[in-house]
C-alpha cells in the first residue's frame, strides 16, 4: 500500500471529513447535521489559530482526520499540550496501520508546537480504540466527564 500523506485540511475537505466522522456505530447516530453547520465549525477553527483539522490522504481519497487543539495552560509545570479528537480512518482503510500513522502525525505537530503532552477522550464503548492506543504507549490515566449543554 502506498502511504498515506497528512496535511492540513482545507474548506473543500469538510463533506468528506463529516462522511468520516459518521463511518461508525457511534458516529452514525451523531453526525447527522446540515453541512452548513460543518463548514461553519471549520471556518471557526481557521480562526482561532491552535485549532486544526488534518486529514490522510491516499491518492486524492481522503482516508482519515483527526483535529488536533493545542493548548497553554500553568498545570503540570505549565505543560503546552495538545487534544485530538475525532480521529477516524475509512472502514475500508481500517488495519491497514493508517490509524497508527496519524497517532505519529499527531505526535510530530505536537511535539513541533511546543507540547509536552497529548491527550485525548474515547468513548467507553470503544474497547477495540482503548487496545489501540495502549499499543501505541498511552495511559487511561485519567477519567473524563462530559455535560451537554
């Protein structure tokens, strides 16, 4: 397989990133808004500057994404970190060690930005992820909340 080349997204990339987001049980059911709501969210994230949607491509298809937050805070002897969320590859692309190939990508902006720290969700449902990630080195050090608002 020729390898999959991670590049910042751009506005042209949005439908097919939301088609990513819900390629899943758990995205099937949430991903389900207009796409003007989407591109709206992309464009707020251009904006903000530390905000970034990067998606993996093979050939002109794109095959994964993931966003990635990167953050200043005092905690941890005021650690730089950054958040990804929404990491997603193609069903059709998955074990294929694209997944382990953006976690890398993720790792290298993170590390190029300054961060010291990468840190994620996942939901608790997603045992396959949770096996994943401990292979890639991390932690379930922590335990997350969530409030809707």
């Amino acid at each position: 397989m020729t390898e999959v080349v991670f590049r910042p997204a751009t506005a042209a990339d949005v439908a097919s990133v939301v088609t990513l987001l819900a390629d899943d049980r758990l995205g099937r059911k949430r991903e389900q808004g207009e796409l003007a709501g989407y591109s709206a969210a992309f464009d707020a994230m251009q904006a903000e500057g530390n905000n970034h949607l990067v998606v993996g491509t093979f050939g002109a298809e794109i095959v994964a994404c993931y966003q990635i937050t990167f953050i200043s805070g005092l905690s941890l002897s005021a650690a730089r970190r950054a958040q990804i969320e929404g990491v997603r590859v193609a069903a059709a692309h998955r074990r294929q060690r694209i997944g382990q190939a953006l976690i890398h990508d993720a790792e290298t902006r993170a590390r190029a930005a300054g961060c010291t720290l990468l840190q994620f969700t996942t939901n608790k449902s997603r045992a396959d992820a949770h096996r994943f990630y401990d292979r890639l080195g991390f932690t379930a050090s922590h335990i997350g909340y969530k409030k809707s608002l």
